[in-house]
C-alpha cells in the first residue's frame, strides 16, 4: 500500500478529487482542543490512500475531534464534536455541499427516513432532528433526564440510543413521533455501543465503568435483547478487568465484531461469548476503531499507536477460525470511525 505524504498545515491549496470507484471514509479524531482532526479515503481495489483529503479538497481544517461518518442517499455526513458541526460532503469530490450547525457536541448520526437526521449529543440532553433537504434543525427530541446520547440503531419505527456516560439505560424511540417512549434498563452499566441484527435483536455492549467511579463499577457485559419487545434476553458477561468497545455487524446481520484487547467475532446464535480473540493482539496496539465492510466482509482495525503520532489501520480477511492481514496504511490521528463507499 501506499502512504500519502504528511502535509504542513497553513492555507492550502485546493485539489480536485474523483473518488468514483469504492473504498471507504476513515475519520481520524485527531487530539482533543488540538484542530487536528482528519479525514482519508482509501481505495480498496488500488489498494491506496489519500490523507487529508478534507482539508485538500475544501482548502480549509476539517476542526476538533471528528467522531463518526455516514452515508446517506449520495451524501456523506462527518460528525465534528468539538467543533460543533456536522459538514455535508459529496463522497466523490470531497467538498463540502452543506453544513449542519446549532449543535453543542454532535457524536453520532443516523437516518430514520430519507428527508431526517438524528444526530446524538455528548452535553446537550436532546437528540437533534435534521431535515435532510435543507440541512435545517426542525425539532429536538427530549431524553428525559438523560445527559449525553451516543449510538442508534433502527429496527422498523423504533430507534434505540445508547445512554454511555454515568448511565445503565437504551432509549427506544418513535421515529415517526420523535420522542421517547421506552427506557430498557440493564444490570450493567455504560452502553457504549450497539446494533441490530438480521433477527430483529439488539446487540449493547457496556464497558462497567471503572475502578473508583462515582457510579461505581459493574461487570462488562454484551447483552441480547428482542428490538420488537424490549426484553433483555440474554446476557453475556465478561471479567471487570475487560473493557470490550466498539460493537459492530457484519453485512448479512448475523456475525458480531468488538474490541477487546484484540478483534473478537461471535454468530448472533453464540451460546457464549468467544474465549479467544480472533485477531490477536500481539502487538500491543492501541486499537482505536473497529468497522466491517458490509460488501466484503472484511475487517478494518484503526491503530492509535501512541496518541501522539498518525495512526495506521489494518485490513484482514476473516477466514473463519482467524483473519489474514490483507494490507496496513498510515492515516491520520487517532482513526476511529468508518464509512464504507
């Protein structure tokens, strides 16, 4: 693979792209208060990438701390945290076509319909509702108490929200109503991820908190819920000195994915969680991000190193009992976040 050369900030000149052909978005954070937030593309079949391209594209900073990246209907959305915005892209030049403003700390967005966006909010108590057409805010969803929102995902009307911080709560909402109508608590605390799989169950992953928190501490724990009636139906628990993160699906809806010191995989018909990682990891990497190309199947792994210096990401192919590594390039700070093209 190639590494696109380090670029020396400053007015920058714009450059025109053309990224017709598939790949996927990688969001690089960047550090927190530093301005140094990323965003590469990288071509899947060329096997290349092209950092910056952001910044190359639209001559000015992407800003601080890009969160996350989405998809939506020939747009591309990136969710800029500190810096309080979302920018709107087209995915094949890279420029920016529109803006998202009026949002305190913006973490994640998702699309219930074509003309909405909910966008999730670290500081503000609502969930932000988009028109889409005009890349307005027409609403705001209250959470009833709840200080900070991450995660959705969608099973017909309803959406469930991950409630991270000082929380053991999923939010259930009525996107044809925007509002709350449901909270599923659990005996775990701090959801910090979730999905829905091909059966209509949703997947929460919680992290425990930590040793000397406020809210305390509890077991990590993956758990199995029915989406249709709000059940908890299973629950998956794993020891305190764990911190398994960034829940993800395959394609097809019924193969899991998360962190945990290295890559685990698990069928959502698993009796149990897995007892050994799939993709080990042997050499004490910082794993950051984790996302699954939903055409490919196969796995993308952002590496922090140490925080301090640009990151790489890996991509295996998952081989059933374990994963070959298919190739590694160099992006920016601190990747995170995925959008597959």
């Amino acid at each position: 693979a190639t590494l696109a050369a380090c670029m020396d900030f400053g007015p920058l000149d714009e450059e025109p792209f053309g990224f017709s052909q598939g790949g996927v978005f990688i969001t690089c954070e960047g550090n927190f208060g530093s301005d140094n937030a990323s965003l590469s593309f990288y071509r899947t079949d060329a096997e290349e990438v092209e950092n910056e391209v952001f910044s190359r594209a639209n001559g000015m900073r992407l800003g601080d701390v890009a969160q996350s990246m989405a998809l939506h209907r020939g747009r591309g959305y990136v969710v800029v945290n500190n810096s309080g915005v979302v920018y709107v892209i087209d995915p094949a030049s890279c420029t920016v076509t529109g803006l998202i403003e009026g949002v305190v700390s913006p973490r994640y967005i998702h699309f219930p319909n074509d003309t909405t966006a909910y966008i999730t909010d670290l500081y503000d108590p609502r969930i932000t509702v988009v028109d889409t057409r005009s890349n307005r805010i027409r609403g705001r969803i209250a959470m009833n108490g709840h200080k900070s929102t991450e995660q959705m995902a969608q099973w017909g009307d309803e959406l469930f929200v991950n409630c991270w911080s000082y929380s053991n709560k999923i939010l259930v909402i009525d996107s044809e109503q925007d509002k709350v109508v449901h909270e599923i608590e659990l005996r775990s605390i701090q959801p910090n991820s979730l999905v829905v799989d091909r059966n209509g169950k949703l997947w929460a992953l919680t992290d425990g908190g930590y040793a000397g928190s406020e809210y305390g501490q509890t077991e990590p724990c993956l758990y199995r819920i029915d989406a249709a009636t709000w059940r908890v139906e299973q629950e998956f628990v794993f020891e305190k000195e764990e911190y398994p993160s960034e829940l993800c699906i395959n394609g097809a809806g019924d193969v899991l994915y998360f962190i945990n010191d290295g890559i685990c995989k698990m069928s959502v018909t698993a009796a149990h969680a897995p007892v050994r990682p799939l993709i080990p990891n042997e050499r004490r990497h910082q794993i950051y991000g984790l996302a699954v190309d939903p055409t490919s199947g196969e796995i993308y792994v952002g590496d922090a190193i140490d925080f301090e210096q640009p990151g790489v990401v890996y991509r295996y192919r998952d081989t059933g009992q374990s994963a070959e590594l298919v190739d590694s390039f160099g992006v920016g700070m601190l990747p995170s976040a995925f959008a597959f093209k």
